[in-house]
C-alpha cells in the first residue's frame, strides 16, 4: 500500500522564550528536551521504579502497597499497587483543606456572566463530608453505583467527590443527554441512586433536568432514590415517595464524615464513550491508578505550578472534565475553574472574559470550540487581557493545522506553550503531548508520548511492530500504564475483544498514527474511517486540513465511500464561514489536489449547514457514511448524536446532489 503522500513534513515552533524566562514564568518542571527524554526513558525502561516513586510523591496511602504491577494484557488482569489502600476524596479534598484550608479549590464561572462563586478546600471538604453523609444515610454503601446528571455546578464535583468518599462507584452522564440515553445508562451500570439537578442553564438556555430524570426513571426500578440540587428553583415534578431535596437533606448532616478507606484496584467510576464510532461502552476506571495517571499528567504535561489556576472548558460528563476539572488539578491541590455556559454566549468573547477575570493560567478546550471560533474571527478575541495564559491545549479531534496555526496566534499571541494532547477515556490520562518548556511543536502533531507511554505503530494487517522512525500504521500501547481502563462494566469480553486481542501482546486504540522522522506523531484518524482509494491509503484528517485551509470553509468531515473503479471514493462534508453564502467546488478540489495529492481528490463534494457530532463535539463520520450509502434506516446508535434535526436536511443534500 502506497503511503508516499505522507511527506509532508511541518515546520519546528520553537519553545516560546517567554516560557523559559524564569523572571517571568515558573521555571518549567520538565525544562529541556534531555530531562524529558531522561524521565521517559526510566518510565518506559524501570516503569516500577518509576510509577512506584511517583504514587508516593503523588497520592497518600492509608495503607502502603507492596508490588506495583502485576497483571497484564493477556487476561486484562491489570492492577497497580494492589495491597495499597486509599481514599479518593481524601487525597483530593482533606489533605488540602488541612493543610491550606483558605485556598480557592473551584472558581464557578455561571451561565450568567457576573455570578461567579470560589470555593475554597475547607469549604468543599464540608460540603463533601455533609452530602457524603446525605448518601450514607440514604442507603449507599461501598461498591454500589450512583448516576450522576447535573449541570456545571460546584454540587456536581461535590457529588462525585461525596461518592468516593463512600468508596462508591460514579456514574457521569452528560446532562445534555436525552432520557432514552441517560435511561439506557443508568441500566448499564446498575445505578441505584440518581442526582440531579431540577434544571439547567446553558447559553442562556433552560434544560428541564429533572423532568428528563423523571421520563428515564418510568424505566429504571431499581433507582429509589434521587437527589435533587435547586439551581434555578422553578417549579419541577417531584415525587416525595422518591424525590429528596439536596438543600434539605444536606442541612441535617455534619460536616464531618470518615473516608472509607478503599483498596487500589477497587472501582473509581464508570464513565461511557463519547459513541463516535459506534455504541458506547462503559469504561472503568480503578482508585489508585487513575488518580495516579491524572496527577501526574496534570502537573507535567500542564506544568502546573503553586498559584495557577487551571482553566478547562469542557464538560464534567466526558473524561476531560473527569480528569483535568476535578482529579487531576484537585490531587494537586490547584484552583481549577468549572465553566457553565458556551464559548459564544453571551457573546463569542466569553471564553476570554473568563481567562482575564480569574487569571487563568492554563486554557484547555476542544477543536470544534476552536473552529467555531476561528469562524467567528479574531476581532472577538483580540483587545481582551490573556496575558495571564501561559499554556493553551486541545483534545478530542484532530486538531487541524489551521486552527491550530490560528490558536496559537490569536489566542496564545505565539508566546504560549500549545499542546495538542491525544487520550481516550480508556487511557484515563493523556498520552501524548508536548511538554511544555521541553518539546518544541508542530502544527496538527500531538509529538511525543507521555511517561510510561510505550507507544508502537503496528501494521494493521499483520499486527507487526514498525520499528522505523518514519511510519504509517495503527497506534497500540506496549505495556500497562497505571491509568489505562480496568475493564468493560459487566463486559470484560467486549473489553478484550475491543482493546487487548485485536493485536496480541498490545493494547490497541482503533486510531491510525503516523511518525515522523523526529519521531513526532500525527493522529490520522479512526482507523474505522480509513480510505483507500486505488490502493492509497488516505486520512481522513488529512484531507479535512487541506479543505480546512481554502478562506470559505469552517469545518470539513471526510468519508470513503465504495467505487467500482477505484475500491473507496472520497467524499467530502463541509460547512461554511458566516459570510460565506457559497464556495466555488472547483476550489475546494485544487486545494486537496494542491496539498495531498490527484488521488486525494474528492469525488464529490457537498456544503451543508451543519455536521453530525457526538454532544463532546467531535464529528460521526459513520452517520454521514450511512447517509451516503442511502441506508438511512440504519443509521445507528445516535443517542450521542448532539443534533438529531439534521439529519432530514443531510439526507436531503446529498440526495440533490
Ligand atoms: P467511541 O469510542 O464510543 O467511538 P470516542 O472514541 O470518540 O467514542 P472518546 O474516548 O471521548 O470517545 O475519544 C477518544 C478519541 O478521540 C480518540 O481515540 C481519538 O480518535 C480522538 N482524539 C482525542 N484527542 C485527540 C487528539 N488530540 N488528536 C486526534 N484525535 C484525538
Ligand atoms: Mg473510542
């Protein structure tokens, strides 16, 4: 198979000077690419010595562990630090508060511009230690799951913490889900507890969250109690055989409740993926390790250092919220800031409003934000005060270079570190990224692994490891890191079928990879999405960066569609800018042509209003390949599908094309 089309090579940013300016900045924890290449090496080569040495720095034992890693890719028998026992709540909320009880833990930034809140370490140690007790004295023990379906309050990180207090295991649902899709969930993981809030406020909007609950519960017998934090205090159903009140409950309970002390290897939480590819699966992720993969990434990839205050904006029911809003930064004792509304409301400056409001630090958000706000153009970045940012990130797409180019221009004025950091929910942590202060970048290149990340390329059809520095392939993992999932809930098959024996001896993340001949990695895409086109194997996220690059075009989505002639065609989605009314085809099909290649060239090419993506934003390449074959009665499962309305006009724009 041909892969000479994957030559181009980008150019090196340098590390911004300002970065490595100690008068202005914290010297960088991993400050040159020798440390890096130093400390990575020993987490590959001695990964017990070193994830031993870390899970002491990092965590606090009630009870210390003997044997680091035992268990393996096999059976999926993984465990880290198995006799060691803990408390997740305590290692990210108590240590803190006695220590530094004043220091601000969560800035709220509201709906509403204006209604910010902090809350500091001893505030939310109360507060989880009361509803803690709320749970506890309602029934819940260790072990048992509860579903959790709340806005972007500071209650929702209480609940979660509130959880693990109890050693019981959260289930997240993003609460933008229907209540088919949040019913199906809480099925799935046996939740017997549900809190909620009664509405929600997102972009000025209201979310009935409760009445959701309710229409998911007609379904779920086992769940006998909800719980149900008044964010806006409208009416809402309540079912007082059912229903409890947060306020009320929270008023009888003390604020003092003892950690359950929890072994290692015991559950930390269920959390489903996003469904770009296909049905969910219910990811779980243990106590020790997770906690230990989300602090270590948070203080070195983010490099965080005391008095940052940590910005991500997504959303606590996906596994970036999980990991780098609340455990990561909160095992580190950092102030990290819970975003509640939408990068364009009330206008599309928001995000900017808040970083130069609170100071942000370290801004972390999603590609399709940052598209969207490329697509409203710079004017509404430009005048407001970043220069507290030190670092800006992305996650969950790739990134195009475009856009990439774009962030780091216009957001981070070329004087911030960019890291554009890969991970699934499955690795629980990010697992490749530059590190600030360390590895020099390029435009749409995650670069280099993370510690203990022992990445391969694989050659999808033999499942050989490419040892060359130059490579095209899929992208597997060598051997267990302490974050990786446990286990499917309740389907440990589906988890060694999906992850661990589709390529023996390696786990395997479903993306295609190139290396470079630095040896920086390009997400290429899903595998599942992968073209070939007269024995060219194509990238979907390549083809999507060039069509990106012609001045109409906001977003683009690629798919391979069956032809006779040539085995796959290209097709290509697009939408356009604001002002944009039409674009000129005959454009589009130079640039792909211009930058990838005559075979590259799209076949056909349709402009629609709006793309099919998950509600995390990232686009569902197999809706629109569905679309395309006409088999439109099956289409899948769309519960993530963020808009279910487009899909009539998409039908018909490609049926009058
Ligand atoms: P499902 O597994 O249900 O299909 P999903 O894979 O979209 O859903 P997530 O775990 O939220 O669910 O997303 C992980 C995937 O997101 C990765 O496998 C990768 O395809 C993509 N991804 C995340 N970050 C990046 C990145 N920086 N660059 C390229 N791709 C990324
Ligand atoms: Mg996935």
């Amino acid at each position: 198979m041909s892969t000479d089309h994957l030559n181009i090579e980008f150019a090196l940013h340098q590390i911004p000077e300002r970065l490595l300016d100690e008068s202005k900045n914290p010297k960088p924890h991993v400050h040159s690419i020798e440390k890096y290449n130093e400390l990575y090496q020993e987490s590959i080569s001695n990964p017990k010595e070193f994830w031993g040495r870390c899970a002491k720095e990092f965590l606090h034992w009630h009870k210390p562990f003997e044997t680091v890693l035992s268990g393996g890719f096999e059976h999926g028998d993984i465990s880290w630090f198995q006799e060691g026992q803990l408390n997740a709540s305590y290692n990210c909320v108590d240590r803190h508060a006695i220590k530094d009880p004043d220091k601000v833990a969560i800035i709220y930034e509201a709906d509403e511009p204006g209604q910010d809140r902090k809350i500091t370490y001893g505030q939310l140690y109360r507060d989880v230690c009361r509803f803690a007790n709320v749970l506890k004295h309602h029934g819940l023990k260790k072990g048992d799951t509860v579903a959790i379906y709340m806005p972007m309050v500071p209650e929702a990180v209480i609940a979660f913490l509130a959880c693990a207090r109890l050693g019981a295991v959260h289930s997240v649902v993003f609460a933008g889900f229907s209540s088919e899709a949040l019913r199906d969930r809480i099925k799935d993981a046996d939740s017997k507890i549900v809190i909620t809030a009664d509405e929600g406020c997102r972009g000025g909007k209201i979310i009935h969250t409760k009445k959701i609950v309710d229409d998911a519960l007609k379904e779920c017998p086992n769940v006998k109690r909800v719980f149900v934090f008044r964010r806006t205090g409208s009416d809402v159903p309540f079912n007082p055989s059912r229903d409890l009140w947060w306020h009320e409950e929270i008023e009888k309970q003390r604020p003092y409740c003892p950690p359950e002390i929890v072994n290692a290897e015991d559950p930390l939480f269920i959390l489903y993926t996003s469904g770009s590819t296909g049905k969910p699966k219910g990811v779980l992720h243990t106590v020790a390790g997770y906690l230990l993969g989300a602090a270590v990434t948070f203080k070195y990839v983010f490099d965080y250092h005391e008095g940052d205050v940590h910005g991500c904006m997504a959303d606590i029911g996906w596994i970036t919220g999980h990991t780098y809003i609340i455990y990561g930064p909160l095992i580190n004792g950092a102030t990290t800031v819970l975003f509640e509304s939408t990068p364009i409301y009330p206008s599309p400056s928001r995000y900017w409003e808040t970083v130069s409001k609170h100071k942000i630090t370290q801004f972390y958000t999603a590609p399709t934000a940052i598209r969207l706000l490329r697509k409203y153009g710079r004017e509404h970045v430009d005048g407001h005060d970043l220069s507290s940012l030190r670092l800006i990130g992305s996650v969950g797409e790739p990134i195009q270079p475009e856009a990439w180019e774009w962030y780091n221009e216009v957001v981070g004025r070329n004087e911030c570190a960019i890291i554009d950091t890969y991970w699934q929910t499955e690795t629980g942590s990010i697992i490749i990224s530059p590190f600030p202060g360390a590895v020099m970048t390029k435009a749409g290149s995650a670069t280099v692994p993370s510690f203990g990340i022992d990445l391969v390329i694989l050659d999808p059809l033999t499942g050989q490891e490419i040892k060359e520095t130059k490579a095209e392939g899929v992208l597997a993992i060598r051997q267990p890191w302490p974050s990786i999932a446990r286990t499917v809930y309740n389907n440990h098959d589906l988890y060694l079928r999906t992850y661990l024996h589709r390529y023996k001896g390696y786990y395997f993340t479903g993306d295609g990879v190139g290396r470079d001949s630095d040896g920086y990695y390009w997400i290429r895409g899903r595998v599942d999405d992968v073209i070939n086109v007269s024995g060219h194997r194509l990238s979907t996220a390549e083809i999507e960066a060039a069509l990106i690059i012609h001045p109409s075009v906001a977003e683009a989505a690629v798919i391979g569609v069956h032809d006779d002639l040539t085995g796959q065609a290209v097709h290509a989605f697009t939408t356009l800018k604001p002002h944009c009314e039409s674009t000129d085809l005959g454009e589009l099909t130079l640039q792909v042509r211009k930058v990838i290649g005559s075979f590259a060239t799209p076949k056909k090419i349709y402009v629609v209003k709006d793309l099919p993506k998950t509600r995390s934003g990232k686009i569902m390449r197999r809706v629109l390949r569905k679309v395309v074959d006409g088999e439109t009665d099956q289409l899948g499962d769309l519960s993530t599908l963020s808009n279910p309305t487009l899909i009539g006009p998409l039908i018909e724009a490609v049926k009058n094309s």
